[in-house]
C-alpha cells in the first residue's frame, strides 16, 4: 500500500509510481532538447513543479546540466543587489560551481556595476564559461515576483539572452524555462518596454483516463473491485483535476466501506460539505483567493463565473481577454472547445450561483438589493437606481475597479436616470416660475376687466372670458405640474378673474342669460362686429344666435350630433361650424342655407377651428396639426389653392397664406396689418414662434424665412433642402425651428439660420414636423404612410435600427463625411447616413465582408469578403470589377489618396496592387505569415502592411525598397500613416500601439489598453490617433502619446475605428453587432444597430 501511496501535495520525484505522464511532458522535453525558451504558466496544483522535476532528472541523464530555483526562497523584500546575489549564488550551488569560483571575489571585481549587469556579466563569464555542455535553467513560482520592483527588467534580461543568440552561438547552449501562475503580459508591464514575447507556451491540461490508467489504478485495486471504473468516475468529479484526482483517490483507499464504494458519496462527505474546514493543503481555498484578493478586480471574475454559471449548457463563448485569462489562472475555469466552462463537477458544487451571489452582495455594501431588485424587473424598475450622495460615493469606488457587466449595467443606468431627473427637476422648476408668472398676468387682467366694464360692457364680458379660460389652462397646467398639490394654485392667482366674470354678467342690462336645456354649451364665438354670439349646443346639434341690446334668440338645427366649433368669417358674411358627426360645414349667415361645396372659395375669409378634429364635408379635409393655435391647412379639389394658418401664442395675430408666395398678418380685429413678401415660390406652411415676435415660413422655393412681428422685416433665409418645403414648426421654447421637405428629409435649425441637424430616414416627402414639449423629440409624418419619432439632437430615430445580424466588422465614413459605410460577418455590407438611416444594402458576396473602403473621390466602394474575393462598385452599388488575383483570403483593402491603386492584403502572406485603369497587378514580396491591415501614405507613394509574423513592412509604390519595423511581440493587426507622412502607428494584439519613424525607429509606445488593439486611425489634421480593441473601450490620444478621452460603450471587441473626413467625428464597430458615432469631446452621437 505504501509504494502506491496517493500524493496531494508538494511536488513528485521523479520516481514516484503516481506520477503521470501527459501530453506536455513530450512537448516540453522536445523543446527543451531542442533548445526552445519554455514557460509553463498554470492554475495551481497542476504538477508544475512535478513536471520540472521530471524533465530536468530526464535531461540531466542525456547530458545537460540543469538547475532548478524556487524563486520563492529568494527574498523579494531586500535591494535588488541582495536579490540578484541570491539568485547568482542559488544557480552557482545547483550547477556545482560554488567550488569552482570564488563568489565573494567575482563580486567585489563586479562592484562597479549595477545588479542588473552583474547578472549579465555572470551568465557569459561564468556559467558559459565554465560550462560546456547545454544548460537548462528552470525558475519554478515565478509569479512569486511579480511585484518586485525589478521584475520587469529580470525578464527583459532572459528575453535579451535569447535574442543575444544571433550574435553570440555560445547562448545557444542555454536555455531557460519558466513555471508558476501568470500570463506572458505579467512578466513584462512596463509599456515602453517590448513585452515579453519569446518562447513556446506549454499548455499543461488535467489527466486523460488513458493517461492515468496505469499509474493511479495500481493503489485502488487492492481496495475496489473495477478500478478501472472507479477510477473513471473520480476523473468524471474531478475533470482530471491532478491534485483532486490524488486525493479523492487517496479517499477512496482510506474511506470506501464496501468494495463498490459510492463515489458521490466520499466527495459529498469529506471534499464538498463543509469544504472550508476539510480542505486540507487549501486547495478550494486558493482557488477562492487567487478570485477574491485583489479587490480591484474579483467583481469582474465573480461576474464572468456567474455568466458561465446561468449561460445556455454552463459555457461562455472564450475570448482570451485579461479577465478570463485571470479566472482561469484562478483554476475555477478552463476554455475547452472555444468556450469557458467550469473545470470539473466539485467546482461546481462548492463555487455555485449561492457562493457567487453572495460574494457579489458582500462587494456591494450599498447597493446589492437595489440591484437584485432591478435585475428582477427586467431591469425597469427605476425607483432601485441608485442617486445622490450614494450614487457619487459607488462611482468613486468603482472608479478604481473592474465591475461585473450586470454592475456596470445598474451604475450607468443609475447615473443616467439621476442625470434626466435632475434635468426634469430644473425644467419643473422652470415652469413653475412661468406659471407663476401667469398667475400674475391673469390676476391683473381681472381687475383689468372690472375696470372696463364701466365704459365698454361687451368688451369687458370678452375679456372675462378669455380671462376665465387662461385660468382654467393654468390650472390644469398646474395640476399636471404639481401631483401632490394640486390647490396650490390658489397661492398664484386669487378670485378676481371668476369674480370679474360673476361681477360683469350679473350686471350686463341688455343681455339675458343665455340658457341652453338641451345639454350643455360646447363653444361660443362673436360675430366680428360684437353685435352678435353664437353658441353650440352639445346634445341637440344646433346652433344659437343670441342678439343684442334687444335680446333676440335664433336657433337653428345645423347637425345630426353634438357640435363642437362655431366660427364666424373674418368679414362676418359665412359661418363654419363642426360636428361630432365628422362634418364641417358652411353657411350663408343671412339665410343660414348651407353653402354647396362647389361654391367654397378662397376668398370665404378666415376661420378659426378648434384643434385636434379631422372634419370632412364633400371631398375637403381640415387637417389639424399639433396642439391648439398651431397650423391648420385646408386641402382642396385638384388645382384648388391650399390654405395655411397659425395664431400666435399671445392671439394679437394671424397669420395666412393662400397658396401663393405671400403671407398675410392680421390683428386680432381681423384686420390685415401687413403682407410678408420674399419667397419666389407658393408659401406651403406658417408657424409663429411662442414668444410671438417672430414668424416663420415654408415654401416650394427650397427655403424657409424668419420673419420680426410687428413689422414684418425678413431676418433670415434657411437654405439646406433640395426640393419644396412642406412643413415648418418652432420648438416650443422658441429656440429652433424645425422644416419638413418633399426631399424626404427634416431639418433642425437654430435662429441663426446654422443646420443643427438633419434627419433622413423616410422614403416619402415629408408632410408634416412637430417638436414634443420638453423639445427633445421631433415628430415626422411622410406621404409613405409612417411617421417617425426622432431624439433630434444626436440624429437618433428612437426606434432600434435592424439590418445586420452579425457582427460588425469595419466601418468606413465616405469622403464627404455623409455616408457610413459597414461590413459584417452576415453578409451584406451596408450604407448609412449619419442619422442612422440605412441607404442601401450592397449584396454580392456569398459570404461575409471583412472590410470596406471609399475610393477617395467617393465614387468607389471596395469591399472584401469571406468569399475569397473582393469588389469594387460603383455609385450606384452595381459591382464592376470582381477581384481574385490573390491565391488566399483577402483581409483588407485599401485606395491610394488619388484614386488609380487599390492595395489589398491576404492571409497567403502577399500584398497586392491594382491600376483600376490600366487593370494591371503588381504582387509585393512576402511577409512570413498572413497580411492583417494594408494603407497607403497621404502622398501615395508608400505603401505599410502588417502582419501575423509580427512585423510591419512599408514598401516604396514600386515595390523594390522595403522596411521592416519589429518590436511587437505579437501579431500587428493595424497600420495607419500620419496625414503628414512624418510617421505612422500600429496596433497589435500585445495590447500596445507603437509609432514609427519611416526610418524604422520605434518613437513611442502606447499601451494602455487592457485587450487586443484591433485598429488605428490618425485624425485627418493628424493631431489625433483613436484606437480599437478588445477591451471594448476607443481610446483617442494627442500626436504625443498623452490619452486624452476613453470612449466606453461597446458591449463586446470593437474591431474598427474611423475618422470622418471632416475630422469632427468618429465611428467604431464592434462585435456586439452596433456602429456607434462619436464626437471629439466623446459624447455618443448616433448608435446604429446592426
């Protein structure tokens, strides 16, 4: 039993019989042998250590001289000097030198020199020196030092021992090979340093039952009847999981009662329940805190582990970002297939959805229900978001932390929330001064009304009224205001409008009460002269004339349901009435015989109509637009002249057109005070601004015009539509104005007559544009049927855009910053106007597009697909050059700045040139791996690739002169030239961006993202470089390298970033399947969903 004792910790000898033999024990001893730079870089408890013990006892006896050190026994308090001492000393002893060389005197020659270089000088004087054979250093716990200040150039230094190789073959003879738990990135973070990008990775995976079998079935047999398959129901608890594999092996030696033990039972007992205090050698324990110790961080572990935990089959898609990286590193998970699952059955039972909620809930001290909450209600239960003092103090704290996504999710949704409320807070507190400033206005024009009773009774009662109903709109203003408070209007106005009205019709001589027994009085009008009212009945569907001083009452029967608008002509001769039956009607008021349909003129005058009805008599319609006092227009037979009106807020004006290009003013005692003449075409629509000084006015001419009240001067001409306007509308705070137009787009202007923004997105022409009260919304209505609701101010129609359905994989903005154009893995690529309107769809390919480019004049459009072919199309999108020179898959394109060269790149390591005119090919020399990005210099007469091999070429137009620039330690996935050509940029997927000189000289690097940068792009004065990667973020710098704005808002890789030509905007796209437009301040402009 002894011999084949199960070991749980600590590292094997070489000759333990337990000891299992895997697939990377080959790899690793054919690299070493063969003088590769190894690392080994696992979760814990893998057999790392057990490993090296192997392979150095396995080469020593071939003849190489091995040394292995525990870096943990090295001191990572002291001074560098004792550091570096320490691990001469270690190596000296381990390679049986200590005799040879006289250490203490070796060091006081050195004493000059700074540990970095007594290290140096001790590998080439000494170890090469008195060694001849290979050597093989193992550094076993290397992430022992990962936070010794000097860590960075200790590996800097073995990086440069290997690339000394090609100008000294003695370095040939070593070999080092690294162990421990951390990523290449961890050895290297100094960014201006070239990261640590040497060696084989050896991947060092859990037991295989093919594996295992001879060496761990030996000790159960004497215990169990088919150790065989006891042993594959262990592996199926433990994943192969070597430390868990030894010990519920040695469990099942020690505990089973019966020779058929139960092993769920064994694991439940003495691993699972109660695991904190069985697990002997912390194992779990580690696991726990490798996720929760560094506080910085363990929200985003926790959160990936939930997702993994509550995703369809337990498995999240693996993207070998930082923070998977970490968590599998933690050894809860591992990727197997592309995807990130728990690593084996314990795991899951001890670090299940409980232990994750509940470590959640004890990171978020302040929150953690809020969020619960939220989450439950679908994420719109607002009164869970969090505000004020705890909202600023959360933020601060998260600052500094990488949260969880359903964390982020609720702070953002929580900043953004109290953002609106206070924002709706101050516009409350706005209106309510305006209304009390009414309340003001209609108080004094109450005494106003009593006092000009005395002389002017009629005028007095006209007054009243309109007095009364101010005050009735106020309260109900006030009450839709103040929820909570709704007499708090009486603090506002006292009695005297409703006293000034009791007071005047109680003592009005020559009037009697006007009674109406049939249900009720919907509207009462005056006749112009004021010798006469009418009044609408609202069951009986009559009308009343009520005459005065002599008190005469007419009643006629006008409709078949309740009437709701009386309105007498501005002349006095005709009178419009309308009915709930859905008919308007015309009558002669001398005879009250309704006025046939063929006989309705123009020149019938002017009527006001109560709004929000649709009324037809015949073939005519009263279109009412808005809210009360807006714009009416009535619509006749074909060739009959259209009419447009709108009374002004403060009702002292009406404005009409008739069809014709002139607009007439008129006071409020119908008279005409002035005609407003300027447009070259029909005036189409009429609209005063709320503060009733301005007027405005659309026509077929193209343009709208700004015009002052009272004296009708034009002050502005707003030119911008290609075709006839239709519609015109202020904004209710009278800041912008808003056009509609038959080019099928809608226009937002300020005062100043300066574009704000134009929206496109009907197919139609537009009939009609309406602004929502609070003015972030601008109503559309087209003769396409539809009507469009847009968040005006960043171009957004509200409703989501759909057209992609993969990811979006390159965004191009056309040379005249108009256009959009994007590629995506579904298919079709597709055109866009910066609104978010798709233009059109461009299929052709019968796979997925990878990149897509404007030529620079515009008439181009380049687009590479999965297909294996790239195409060029005309304006139109009609494909007129199929392309399929290359012998492997086209990854980019790119137009030279005048428009004769398309440069493409392939996966088979070639770049390739085209004349579009001459349609002659010129293929470049090779790189030593796949073409990721191509681009051409401003001048047009260079040429940059990049490339898998990790390396940038830039070539002369000829193609006989190249540069290489090296320094990136992984692939370089992007190059952009300087518009200046002084220099260019790369990314890469070693997270950093470096410029270059065009001498090769790397300037600066750049490495601030956490993830894979996928894409660069200079502005166009090149006084910025933004860059994309997979970190979800854009980050843009200034031309020092200074990172001046991080943009976050993408939910997966943003895989490219554009400049548009103008330089005011960019655009990125991401795999989260959206193009998002930005501007330079990194306010998110317009979001298309793809």
């Amino acid at each position: 039993m002894a011999r084949y004792r199960y070991s749980i910790g600590g590292s094997l000898d070489h000759q333990n019989p337990t000891y299992v033999k895997r697939k990377a024990d080959d790899e690793l001893y054919n690299a070493l042998k063969n003088g590769e730079f190894c690392y080994v870089l696992n979760s814990r408890q893998m057999g790392k250590s057990s490993l090296r013990v192997k392979m150095a006892k396995k080469l020593k006896q071939e003849g190489f001289k091995c040394v292995s050190v525990d870096m943990t026994k090295i001191s990572s308090y002291g001074s560098a000097e004792e550091w570096y001492g320490d691990l001469m000393f270690m190596l000296l002893q381990g390679l049986i030198l200590d005799q040879k060389v006289n250490f203490e005197l070796w060091l006081q020659e050195c004493s000059y020199l700074s540990p970095l270089q007594k290290f140096n000088q001790f590998i080439e004087t000494i170890i090469l020196s008195q060694l001849q054979e290979k050597i093989i250093i193992f550094l076993d716990e290397i992430d022992s030092i990962i936070k010794i200040k000097f860590k960075d150039e200790f590996f800097a230094i073995i990086r440069s021992f290997y690339n000394q190789r090609s100008e000294n073959q003695e370095y040939e003879r070593l070999t080092f090979c690294l162990l421990g738990v951390a990523t290449p990135s961890d050895l290297i973070q100094d960014k201006t340093r070239t990261p640590f990008n040497i060696g084989q990775a050896i991947e060092l995976k859990g037991f295989e039952f093919s594996e295992a079998q001879s060496s761990l079935t030996q000790g159960l047999r004497e215990v169990v009847d088919n150790p065989e398959e006891i042993l594959k129901e262990i592996l199926n608890w433990t994943g192969g999981q070597p430390f868990l594999t030894q010990k519920l092996c040695k469990l099942v030696v020690e505990k089973a009662d019966s020779r058929t033990p139960n092993i769920e039972q064994i694991v439940r007992t003495y691993i699972i329940n109660n695991w904190k205090s069985q697990d002997e050698l912390y194992h779990l324990k580690t696991i726990c805190d490798r996720i929760l110790q560094d506080k910085k961080s363990s929200g985003r572990l926790l959160g990936i582990h939930k997702q993994v935990l509550t995703s369809p089959n337990q498995t999240l898609k693996a993207d070998d970002s930082y923070d998977q990286i970490k968590l599998r590193l933690s050894g809860l998970v591992i990727k197997k297939d592309g995807n990130l699952e728990v690593y084996n059955r314990i795991y899951q039972a001890v670090f299940n959805l409980n232990w994750v909620e509940q470590e959640l809930a004890n990171q978020r001290k302040f929150y953690h229900e809020n969020l619960v909450a939220w989450l439950k209600s679908g994420r719109t239960d607002t009164r869970q978001l969090l505000s004020g003092e705890i909202l600023e103090k959360v933020l601060k704290e998260a600052e500094e932390k990488r949260l969880s996504d359903e964390d982020q999710y609720f702070l953002n949704a929580s900043r953004d929330y109290e953002r609106q409320e206070l924002k709706q807070a101050k516009e409350k507190a706005t209106k309510i001064i305006q209304l009390a400033q009414q309340g003001t206005k209609i108080e004094r024009k109450g005494r106003e009304s009593l006092e000009l009773f005395s002389h002017l009774q009629l005028a007095a009662l006209r007054d009243a009224i309109k007095v009364g109903e101010d005050l009735h709109q106020l309260r109900k203003e006030w009450q839709g205001l103040m929820h909570n408070e709704p007499d708090s209007i009486e603090d506002l106005v006292s009695t005297s409008p409703h006293l000034a009205l009791q007071q005047i019709l109680s003592r009005i001589r020559e009037w009697r009460e006007l009674n109406d027994s049939s249900g009720g009085i919907t509207n009462v009008c005056f006749y112009p002269t004021g010798e006469y009212l009418a009044t609408a009945s609202r069951s009986s569907g009559t009308i009343t004339f009520w005459e005065f001083p002599n008190q005469e009452v007419i009643e006629f029967k006008a409709h078949a349901d309740v009437v709701w608008s009386v309105c007498f002509s501005s002349t006095g001769e005709y009178l419009a009435t309308a009915s709930e039956d859905g008919v308007a009607k015309i009558w002669d008021y001398q005879s009250l015989k309704l006025l046939p349909s063929e006989e309705i003129s123009d020149e019938l005058g002017i009527f006001y109509l109560i709004p929000n009805m649709q009324i037809n008599s015949n073939n005519r319609t009263v279109k009412v637009i808005g809210v009360i006092k807006e714009l009416y227009k009535f619509i006749g037979n074909s060739g009959r002249r259209a009419i447009s009106l709108c009374l002004s807020e403060n009702s002292k004006y009406l404005a009409t057109t008739l069809n014709n290009k002139d607009a007439t003013i008129w006071n409020s005692k119908s008279q005409k005070i002035m005609t407003l003449k300027g447009h070259s075409h029909n005036i189409t629509s009429i609209c005063f601004s709320p503060n009733s000084q301005y007027v405005a006015t659309a026509s077929d001419d193209g343009t709208a015009k700004l015009w002052s009240i009272p004296d009708g001067q034009e002050v502005r001409t707003f030119r911008g539509h290609s075709e006839g306007l239709t519609s015109i509308c202020f904004s209710f705070n009278g800041e912008y104005i808003a056009t509609g137009s038959t080019d099928k787009t809608a226009i937002i202007w300020n005062l100043q007559g300066n574009e704000e923004k134009k929206l496109s997105g009907h197919f139609r022409p537009i009939t009609t544009v309406c602004f929502s009260r609070d003015g972030k919304y601008l109503a559309t209505a087209s003769e396409d049927s539809t009507a469009k609701i847009w968040n005006w101010s960043q171009g957004k129609e509200i409703n989501t855009l759909t057209g992609h359905s993969g990811w979006v994989t390159s965004v191009c903005f056309s040379p005249n910053s108009k256009y959009l154009a994007t590629a995506s893995g579904d298919g079709p690529a597709k055109i866009w106007d910066l609104q978010g309107q798709k233009l059109e769809t461009i299929a052709g390919h019968s796979e997925g597009v990878w990149s897509i480019s404007f030529s620079p004049d515009g008439k181009y459009l380049a687009t590479v697909s999965d297909d294996g072919t790239a195409k060029i199309w005309d304006k139109y999108h009609h494909e007129i050059v199929n392309l399929t020179e290359h012998l492997g898959q086209i990854t980019r394109l790119s137009f030279s700045p005048d428009g004769e060269y398309l440069a493409a790149a392939s996966d088979d390591r070639t770049a390739i040139l085209w004349n579009l005119k001459s349609k002659k090919v010129k293929i470049l020399g090779k790189h030593s791996d796949k073409l990721r990005s191509i681009c051409f210099s401003s001048d047009g007469q260079w040429l940059a690739t990049a490339s898998d091999d990790k390396t940038t070429k830039i070539w002369n137009l000829p193609g006989n002169k190249v540069i290489t620039l090296m320094g990136h330690s992984d692939w370089v996935t992007s190059v952009c030239f300087n518009p200046n050509d002084q220099y260019l940029a790369t990314g890469s997927v070693d997270k950093t961006v470096k410029l270059w000189d065009f001498e090769g000289k790397e300037i600066i690097t750049l490495g601030e993202h956490f993830e894979q940068v996928w894409s660069v792009c200079f502005s166009p004065d090149g006084e910025y470089l933004a860059t994309a990667s997979a970190d979800k973020t854009i980050k843009i710098w200034d031309k020092s390298g200074r990172e001046l704005i991080n943009l976050r808002g993408h939910f997966d890789w943003v895989r490219s970033v554009c400049f548009s030509p103008n330089g005011e905007y960019l655009a990125t796209a991401s795999d989260d399947g959206t193009v998002k437009v930005w501007d330079l301040q990194g306010n998110l402009l317009a979001d298309f969903r793809g």
